[in-house]
C-alpha cells in the first residue's frame, strides 16, 4: 500500500532527507533525482557507475549543487582495493593494510589529505571511510587489507590519522564499521556475521579504534550489519538501540552523523527486509540510510521515504527521532559546504605520495633460488579468487600491465581453483613465471599452485597482495599489502630491478 504524501510537508522532507541514495547514469543528473532533491533530499551517493574521468565527476556534482548548494555527495573511496573515482584504473593510493604496515601516521595523514583534496576537486564532500576494523581474524573474506591491521593501537592511531589528513581538505570521514567487522568470517554482504567475545575483549580491541576517531573529530561513523551478543544479543549494530544510541551515542559522547552500511546487503535486507530494515535502522539512533549501492532508482526511494512517513503515522517511528536525524544530515551538509568550497575551486593534487607509500610498504624476501632480476618478458599467472563484494569486479589488480609497460610482450592469463598452477605451467611454457595471489592463506587451490609453480620453476617469482599470512615462497617474494595499481606499480619495480 501507498502511503499518501505531501511534498512540501515537514515530515516528507525529513524523510527525504535522511536518505542517501544512488542513481544510474555517468554525465547528467536524472530528472528525479533533480524533483527529490526539491522535495527534501539532502545526500546523494556516487558509484563506480557514475564514474569515468574526474572531470566528467566535476560536472556530474556542479550539476547536483546547482540544485542544492549544500548538498552532500557521498562516495566509498577507501583508497587501495576500495575505489569508486579510480574503479576502471585502480587506485593511486595504497590502502590500509600497506600504510599501516610502514606505520608512519604522517604519512598516512598525508595520504588521506591529498586523497581528500582529490575528492574535493571533484565536488565530493563525503567520504565512507576509513575502515577503522581490526582485522583480528585471518580469514575475514571482506575487511583484509582494508584494515590498518591486527593490532588495536596500530589501528586507532592509524585511524586518527586518517580522519585528521581528509577532513583538512574538506571532506568529511566515515570511520567503519562500528562497532566492528574485523573479528568476523562471514561477510555482511551475504548474511549476519557474529562477533562473540565479551565486552573486555570488545572494548579493548574493536572499540578503541572508533574511541580515536571520534578523538580526531571524525564527522560520521557507518554502522555495521554485525551482531555482538555482548553489546546487544538481539539485534546488529546497524538496527540496535543499545549500540548506536546507547554506546555511541550517550557512553562514548558522540554527536554527529551516524550513517548505515549499505542497506541493501543480505544481512539487513535477506533477513529484516529492505524497507522495515532501514525503519528500524532510524529508530534505533541511526541518521542517514546508505543505499544506492544495488538498487538505485527512483521506485527505491520513494518507498523508502513512504516506509518512513507510514512509520511515524503508524507510531512505530517516533516523528521526534526522524526530524533528529535529519537536522543532523543537514547539519554535515552546512559543514561540507563551507569546508569543502575552497577545495573544489583548488585543483587535484600530483604529488605521488601514493606511490611513495605503496614502495615503503613492500616486503621483499629473496630465496635461496633466486639469481637475478625479471629482464625478459614473462609470463604472469594471476590467481583470482571470487571477488570481494565492497571491493567489486571492475577494478584492475594485478602486475601485468606495469611489467607490460617496461618488457613488452609480457604473457599472461588468470586461473582459479583445482589444477590452477599445472595449467599455469603449460601456458608458460620457457618463460619466466610471475604468480600474482590474493590472500593466499585463504585459499587451499591458490597455495596449492603456488607449490607447484615453485616445484617445477625454483626461479618463479611470487606477488601476494593480499594479507601476507603465508611464509614467503618463490626466488623473489613480493607482499605488496594491498591490489591497488600503485601497489602493482611498486611491485614491477622491484620485479624488473631486483
């Protein structure tokens, strides 16, 4: 049933308002998303979709501002594996798991300035980032090398960091995914993951580094889709009242914006539903409903808006509660909107810290076998795995097309799953062999061919770019701690250079 709204009235607006959704298309706006932004809404988000040169986003979001000059453009730009501004290319900046690895918050911090000023240039004011999980599980399949890495004051500082360096170029920060998805082997794309330690635990490991976060001022905190029976055994973070209103909000002291993870992901919507998750969600003290993700239409939007307005009428939804939240939507977006202005007039940066940062953070290890550098084309065999939801399908990994560039005629091919390196093997023939991997720890098929290669070729080189859990193997070993193109790029130097 629909339920009948008024555009112009206070509580259409408000429901409008806390929506963050996506859209379809790359060069304009669509008509729709022109009317609701009339009629409330506040945010929008970006997506690889909507991406193909940063100039082409500059316009897209004048374009958005032109109907509303304090309007909140969010996107995922974690940096590293996550990329939505670099989705076709790969990343110019390493990710959390390489930075944390060198351990130098100044870099760090100089990183997510001038990725912030990147994002600035291109009329973007919010970002959903960092992740500030820690990994404490190995065989977590969707934080990984998203993490700053295991520790909780490397994470924290790491983490404080971060949200000083991007929010002075402007943009606000999302420290995720509270209240923590590193201890999980379940991913929250697919279903509900669960934490099960007791609050010490929690509160000294996971907690500590979103307590650093707020220290630094962060603007947002995203929830997470994750149940911790010590804190709440009802209900995930993302629909629980004793997480986000009474942890976050009255024991930690936190007064800004609190944002959902996506609410289209199986863990809300597989197991609350679409809409009812995203009523509960508000209920429950969060502020702004990320989607747009998966569904991204017009329909969305205006079911999720009537789901709120049926809610408050029905007194399910406290009206007091959704006008809260709004003014706190409205409230980043008055802070974006002057922070951010002189960003956007400024320019994108070049100043290849990404680089530098994906260099420092490579461990190389030489072994016994190894006798000198890559100095003829090889042949790489890239050894994929199924592709991580948040950091999605469309973004190039790997080291091929920075050994292209320096030994042209460079082979390759990409296998996965029982056999793979035999294959690897034969289509190499003479050649010399580059095995690229990601998180090869967590896979039996991947470490698999790895030996293989090694047995039959001692001189193969060895890329993981994953989580390096594994001892190193190969002539060379390379962990380049993260997939991003800068961190392939540091890689191939390495390779060709010895």
């Amino acid at each position: 049933m629909t339920t009948l709204t008024h555009a112009g009235d206070t509580l259409t607006r408000n429901a409008l308002a806390v929506l963050q959704p996506g859209f379809d298309g790359t060069t304009t706006v669509p008509d729709w998303v022109r009317h609701r932004i009339d009629e409330g809404l506040a945010s929008v988000s970006l997506f690889g979709r909507n991406v193909q040169t940063a100039e082409q986003v500059a316009a897209l979001t004048a374009q958005l501002r032109a109907e509303r000059g304090d309007l909140l453009i969010a996107i995922d730009e974690e940096s590293g594996d996550v990329t939505r501004l670099e989705v076709r290319t790969g990343s110019s900046y390493p990710g959390n798991h390489a930075l944390g690895a060198v351990d130098d918050t100044t870099l760090t911090r100089e990183v997510a300035a001038d990725l912030g000023r990147r994002l600035a240039a291109c009329g973007i004011n919010f970002n959903w980032a960092p992740s500030a999980d820690v990994n404490a599980n190995p065989d977590n399949p969707v934080i990984g090398v998203r993490s700053f890495g295991s520790g909780p004051d490397l994470v924290a500082r790491h983490t404080a960091a971060y949200v000083e360096g991007m929010q002075s170029s402007g943009v606000a920060t999302s420290a995720k995914h509270f209240p923590g998805h590193g201890d999980t082997a379940i991913d929250s794309h697919h279903s509900v993951p669960v934490i099960d330690v007791d609050r010490d635990v929690l509160n000294s490991r996971d907690l500590a580094p979103f307590r650093a976060a707020l220290a630094a001022g962060t603007r947002a905190v995203m929830s997470a889709h994750v149940l911790a029976p010590a804190l709440d055994p009802d209900n995930p973070g993302t629909l629980s009242r004793r997480i986000l209103t009474g942890l976050l909000r009255e024991e930690f002291g936190y007064e800004g914006l609190i944002v959902t993870d996506g609410m289209d992901m199986q863990a809300i919507a597989g197991t609350y539903g679409f809409e009812r998750g995203c009523v509960l969600a508000i209920a429950a003290g969060a502020d702004a409903i990320c989607t747009g993700g998966g569904p991204s239409d017009e329909g969305t939007v205006l079911r999720l808006r009537d789901a709120f307005v049926a809610a408050v009428r029905s007194g399910e939804l406290p009206e007091e509660r959704l006008a809260d939240a709004a003014d706190r939507v409205r409230a980043l977006a008055d802070w974006a909107s002057v922070s951010g202005a002189a960003e956007r007039s400024g320019g994108a940066p070049d100043t290849g810290i990404g680089l530098i940062g994906a260099r420092r953070a490579l461990t190389v290890t030489r072994g016994e076998t190894y006798t000198a550098p890559v100095t003829e084309a090889p042949f790489v065999a890239t050894f994929s795995p199924l592709p991580n939801i948040a950091v999605g399908d469309e973004t190039p990994w790997g080291v091929t097309a920075e050994l292209e560039r320096r030994l042209p005629g460079t082979g390759s091919a990409t296998y996965s799953g029982d056999g793979a390196g035999s294959q690897a093997l034969a289509a190499a023939g003479t050649r010399r062999i580059v095995a690229v991997v990601r998180d090869a720890h967590r896979h039996a098929w991947m470490a698999d061919a790895l030996r293989t290669l090694v047995a039959a070729r001692p001189d193969t080189v060895v890329v993981e770019m994953g989580v390096p859990q594994s001892a190193p193997i190969g002539a060379l070993h390379i962990a380049t701690r993260g997939a991003a193109r800068v961190c392939g790029e540091a890689a191939a130097e390495v390779i060709v250079a010895g």
